[in-house]
C-alpha cells in the first residue's frame, strides 16, 4: 500500500448536508460512513474523510455551523487527487450574491 496523502479542510457546513452533499456528488462511488469516517472504495484506492463537528462560526446575528475535514488518499496518483478536489469543491461550492 502507498503512502496515504492528507488534505485538511475547514467548512462551513452541517452535518446533514454532508451527508446529502455526498450521497448526490458520489452517488456513483461505493461509500460508507463509519461514526465520524467516510470511506470511498474506487477502483481499488481509498479516500477516509474524517469529520469533525466544530463549534459554530458567529458573525453578528449570522450562526454558521462548522466542521474540519481531513482527506486521507491512498494509492491515489497526484493526478487523481486534483481531479477529486475539482469535484469537492464543485459540488459544495455555494452561490452567493
């Protein structure tokens, strides 16, 4: 096995939407979710998101949940990598005007 490549993540997000963010961007990956783990089986590489529940982010009246992801890769090339991240940031990019 490879070593295994980590990418750390803040993100204003809940929990729920998590979960429903990823089960729409990688309905077309095998996933788990283990406790406070994702695991993505692909084409025999691994991707571990561990999660973990901040506390929420206050500006003014404005309350934002918080969480910090770590995504540990492994046998993953850098290639595939970027092309995971691409697909990441896509899919829980929110609009704003």
């Amino acid at each position: 096995m490879a070593n295994p490549k980590t990418i750390s993540r803040e993100m204003a997000i809940s929990r729920n939407d998590l979960f429903r963010i990823m089960s729409l961007a990688f309905a077309d990956t095998d996933y788990s979710i283990d406790h406070d783990r994702i695991i993505l089986n692909e084409m025999g590489r691994t991707l571990e998101i561990e999660y973990v529940v901040m506390k929420d982010r206050c500006l003014g009246s404005l309350s934002l949940p918080m969480m910090q992801l770590q995504l540990q890769f492994t046998d993953h090339t850098n290639s595939q990598i970027e092309q995971f991240i691409r697909k990441f940031d896509r899919s829980f990019h929110r609009g704003g005007g």
